[in-house]
C-alpha cells in the first residue's frame, strides 16, 4: 500500500464503540482518525467535548487533542491514507427481530473506492455469525486484497477505556497473516491475545452478551415467583449468597436491555432457526417484567387516577444511554393507564 498518513482509522468513530476505542490508542501514540458523516458529533468532539459518558474520556481527549495524535475527518478519503481500518459498523435487528444485514452491506459498498490492497481491517461490533467470511469472498470479488479479522469488544459502557486496556482481546483472522498483524496492533497497548477462529469469534461475541441476558432472566425471574407469593427476593438473595460462593452471581432483578443484549440474543436465535429457546424465554421474561409490574400497581393503585413518576431513564443506572431501554416501554405502558406519567433521569438530557 501507499505511504499512510495516519496509523488508524476508526469507521463510524464517533459513537460508543469507536470514539473509547480511538482515545485508547491515540493515547498509545498511534495517529489515529476518526471518520464519522456525523460532522456535528466530530465538531463536538474536536472541541473537547465527549458527547456522551465514558469514564476517563475526557481526560484522554484532552491529551490526545493536546499531544496531536487524534484528528476528525467526515471525508471518505482518509480511509485510503490509513494502514489499519476499525469498523465499527454492527448488525441490527428489524422488528421482526431478525438480523439486518443492509447496514453492513452498504458501509463497504461506500468504503470500497477508498480501501488499498494490504490494509489491516478490523471489524469491532457484533456481527451475524459468517459475516466475517463474507466480507472476505466480497472484497475479494471486488478486486480488494486486505487482511481482514473480527475481534470484538467486550466492554462495559461507561467502562470502555479501562476494559480495553485490561480485558483479553479475541483475535479472528481470515488467514494467519490478518491474524498476525490484528494480534501486533493490539499489543500496542498491551493487551493479552486470545485466538479463534473468525465464526467462534463472532460466536464469542453473541455468547458473552446472551449469556448475561439469560443469566438477568433468571433473576427477574425468580423475583416475580417470589413477589407473587409475598416474599422479599431480596431478603432471599441475602440468605442464599451469604458464604455461599456457587451463588455469588446471582443478580438482583431489574429490567435488563440496553444496544445488545436483547439485540445479540435475537441475533443467536435467528442464527438457530428461531431454536434458541432459552433466548426467547429470556426475552419474555425480561420484556414482561414491565407488563408484571404494571399488573402489580393496578392491583394497589388506581391507576386511571393516579400520577406516576419514573425515576431512571437511561437503560441503566449512571449512565446517559436511552437506546433500548425498557423504561420507555414502562412509560408507554404507564401513559395508556394512569392519570399522568413524570419522567426524570439526572444523566438523560433527551426526553422521547
């Protein structure tokens, strides 16, 4: 390839997943871009703003923007200039729940005047299990020669840059040279490596995230069957965890959602012919939490006449994130059978 200006560019950069993974290594030393078409977002951040929360952010930007290691662009053309690609593209689902694959489609489609032959891409995001494998029969049938590996990111929000830094990174390389170059650029922060296979680490990625969400199931679970029988499932956790090691990891109940979870479980169960039955009951459990809830108030409360409040809107706590949250379904809901509704949330500044 060409001489690059910059060592990185991350595609989409400027949301939750990309803009963490910038500062981490712009922070590194690396020349980092982020292209983004969101050019308020870009303007925002280049102005010292971090439009969202993110433990550490701030901080980090101030130093990258300070030591010139990071710079913005809304212009396709320094894809090209950069020796590795992070995209940060994912797969949604419809309202069919079914996975969405035209989003993926089209963001190469628009990158494919600007990708070199010899370009490290990495793709970050949650993917459909196999999309990897196609992205490489795809470019190679465009004329495009990169080395191309899926290595997700498993992190907190709101915890990014602390997870980056100290969680294993899976590694799925199309061929043992992407694999290579993927693990070396990320030990240049000094990550630990993990290996896989480009499908088992797509499969990694839906895993961790259906694996929380049923293990949130169980939880709310088990509080609406000892709710409905007058016990504190509180009280009942306190007993059961105390010096009981097995059951340490047991959740309190709570209405479990968010951009993944429920997204990447969905993906799981489209994947397996609509056969992942644990995922499905995990949705219905965690989507009829709320409707349970709703049942109870009716029972204590006349609702038509009664105004009711929701603390917390962000899909959970600390955090200024709305997308998924199951608070708007409870608002929805609420709004159909009460007298008023009141929403308030300290970090959500954008009502809908």
């Amino acid at each position: 390839m060409p001489e690059a200006i910059y060592d990185l560019c991350v595609v989409g950069g400027a949301g939750h997943v990309g803009l963490p993974f910038a500062l981490v290594f712009a922070n590194a030393g690396l020349k980092t871009v982020i292209y983004d078409i969101n050019q308020a977002a870009l303007d925002t951040i280049q102005g010292g703003t971090i439009p969202f929360m993110e433990s550490g952010a701030d901080l980090l930007l101030d130093k990258c923007l300070r030591e010139k290691t990071i710079f913005f662009s809304s212009a396709p053309e320094v894809v090209s200039q950069s020796k590795t690609l992070v995209i940060t593209i994912g797969t949604p689902v419809d309202e069919f729940l079914n996975p969405v694959f035209k989003d993926i489609q089209k963001g190469f489609e628009n990158l494919l005047p600007y990708l070199v032959d010899d370009q490290l891409l990495i793709l970050r995001s949650t993917v459909y299990p196999g999309t990897t494998d196609w992205l490489s029969r795809w470019l190679e049938a465009h004329d495009k020669r990169l080395f191309i590996s899926f290595c997700p990111e498993r992190v907190v929000q709101g915890k990014s840059i602390e997870e980056i830094l100290n969680l294993p990174q899976i590694v799925g390389g199309m061929t043992p040279e992407a694999e290579k170059m993927a693990a070396e650029f990320f030990q240049k922060v000094g990550v630990e490596i993990v290996s896989l296979s480009p499908m088992e680490a797509e499969f990694a990625k839906l895993f961790s995230n259906a694996y929380r969400y049923i293990s949130f199931a169980i939880a709310n679970q088990f509080y609406m069957i000892t709710n409905s029988a007058g016990v504190d499932y509180a009280r009942v956790m306190e007993g059961v965890k105390h010096h009981y090691p097995r059951l340490q990891g047991l959740s309190g109940a709570g209405l479990a959602a968010g951009p993944c979870l429920f997204k990447d479980t969905m993906q799981l169960n489209a994947f397996a012919k609509n056969e992942f039955v644990l995922g499905q009951a995990a949705m219905n459990i965690n989507e009829g939490l709320v409707l349970y809830i709703v049942e109870q108030l009716a029972v204590k409360y006349d609702l038509p006449n009664t105004v009711v409040g929701l603390l917390g809107m962000a899909f959970k706590p600390n955090n200024d994130d709305i997308r998924s949250s199951l608070s708007y379904k409870f608002k929805k809901i609420l709004k159909f059978k009460c007298k008023k509704v009141y929403t308030t949330d300290p970090y959500v500044t954008v009502d809908k």
